[in-house]
C-alpha cells in the first residue's frame, strides 16, 4: 500500500482494516504489529505482520508492506550562467 504525506510535510496519517481471525475450535490467539492504524508515519517503508496461532500451534500469517511517499512534483530549473558582454564591441567577457 502506498500512501502520500500531505503538502510541505513529510508525514502521513495511515488507515487500513486489520485481519481477522477465526478458528473452527473458537479460540485464536493474535498477534499485532507496532505499527497499526490509524497511524501517522513519516516518509520511508514500513514492514507489517500479524500472525494467528490456534491452541493446536496452526498458525497463518497476514504481511504487508506499507510505504509512505512524497507527492511533491520534482521541478527542475535551468540557468544560464554565460554571459556575453560587449565593450566597444572588442571585448568579450565569459
């Protein structure tokens, strides 16, 4: 999942539904990311895992990566550094 930190800042509030986990016995035991939403992450990825284990020791995993992106536009600016200047029209300086 990508997710752009809003204008002139380098942060993100991040939102996502959580697995779910179920068992024929009833009983699942999981276990959460540091990372949960609603979260306010800055620019970078970020590695989630949840994992759910039973009490026969099954266990499945739900991991995902989830990165933080600038949305600024890249402008590029070009300058011309040369300048000619003529002196009684026999000079020319660079």
């Amino acid at each position: 999942m990508v997710f752009y930190a809003t204008e002139c800042s380098s942060r993100a509030l991040l939102t996502w539904i959580e697995p779910i986990a179920n068992d024929n016995s009833g009983h699942v035991s999981i276990s959460y990311p540091g990372v949960r939403p609603p979260v306010n992450l800055s620019i970078g990825l970020y590695n989630v895992l949840y994992s759910a284990i039973d009490n026969s020791g099954n266990r499945a995993n739900c991991t995902f990566i989830v990165q933080v992106a600038s949305k600024s536009l890249n402008v590029i600016v070009k300058i011309s550094t040369r300048i000619i200047i003529n002196v009684n029209n026999n000079y020319h300086y660079d």
